[in-house]
C-alpha cells in the first residue's frame, strides 16, 4: 500500500461527516454560524477527497503489483503532480 495513502484518506471522511452534522445542526436550530461552516467544510471535504485520489490510485497499483512499494516512476508521477494540485487547491480556496 502506498504509505501516503492512509494519512490522507482520514481527511475528507471527517470534513464530509463535519460538514453534515453542522447542516444538521443549522436545519435544526436555525444558526448562521453553523450554516456558514457547514458551506466551507462541505466544499473542503470535497477538494481533499479529490487530493487523497491520487495516493489511492498508487496504492491500487501497488495491490496490484503484490504489494510492493510503487516503482520510482509512480513516485515521479505523484512528485510532479501534487504541487500543481495544491496550487491549484489553495488558490480555488482563497477565493471562495
């Protein structure tokens, strides 16, 4: 399995499941501030859950190899590709 993976599957689960409960919580009770946390975990849940995609994905070829660490060309291939991820996150989330 890919080591990343686990450390970053655990996030969009608690920011989905925080996200509903504080919807949950503003239907019932009427509040704004729980409303307005609900509209920024929700979206927040769902950028993570698009980050922990990728090690998921290597941690699929590794299963698929026997178990193996992933070859030097996956871990290029997630080298590359996360930093424009991230950029991409963090600016999408500065301007909401």
């Amino acid at each position: 399995m890919h080591p990343n993976h686990p450390m970053v599957v655990h996030f969009p689960i608690a920011l989905l499941l925080a996200g509903l409960f504080f919807d949950l919580v503003a239907l019932r009770w009427r509040g704004k501030e729980c409303r307005a946390t609900s509209l920024s975990l929700l979206p927040l849940g769902g950028w993570t859950a698009l980050v922990a995609l990728l090690p998921g994905h290597l941690a699929e070829d590794a299963v698929a190899q026997g178990g193996t660490i992933p070859s030097r060309r996956s871990r290029r291939m997630r080298n590359r590709h996360l930093p424009p991820l991230g950029c991409m996150l963090s600016s999408s989330c500065s301007s909401a």
